[in-house]
C-alpha cells in the first residue's frame, strides 16, 4: 500500500510539472501572437497602408 502511495504522489508530482509547462508554452505563445500582430500593424502603419480592425491589412 505504501509503494502504491508513493507512486501516485510521484505521478501526481509530474503531472502538475506538465501541466505548469504547458501552460507557459500556451501562454508564451498567446504574447507571441500579440506582439507580432501589433509589429506588423505598426509596420502597416509607416508603409501607408490602411489597417482594418481585425487585423488584416486592405490596400
């Protein structure tokens, strides 16, 4: 009973570390989005061209 315990507190213990890493990959990659949306309206911006509010660019 007590080998069974142990091994799910360890499995436990890594699932929450996966879970945790995840969450920063998904995250990261939320901000990742964002800033490259927001460079490429900017760049849209000096290059003259007219930004439309869903982020795709018109000519």
């Amino acid at each position: 009973m007590t080998n069974l315990i142990l091994f799910v507190n360890a499995f436990l213990s890594y699932l929450l570390v996966f879970v945790f890493i995840i969450a920063v990959v998904v995250v990261a990659c939320i901000i990742g989005v964002k800033w490259r949306k927001s460079k490429d309206a900017k760049a849209a911006v000096e290059a003259g061209v007219n930004v439309q509010t869903d982020g795709n660019t018109a000519v």
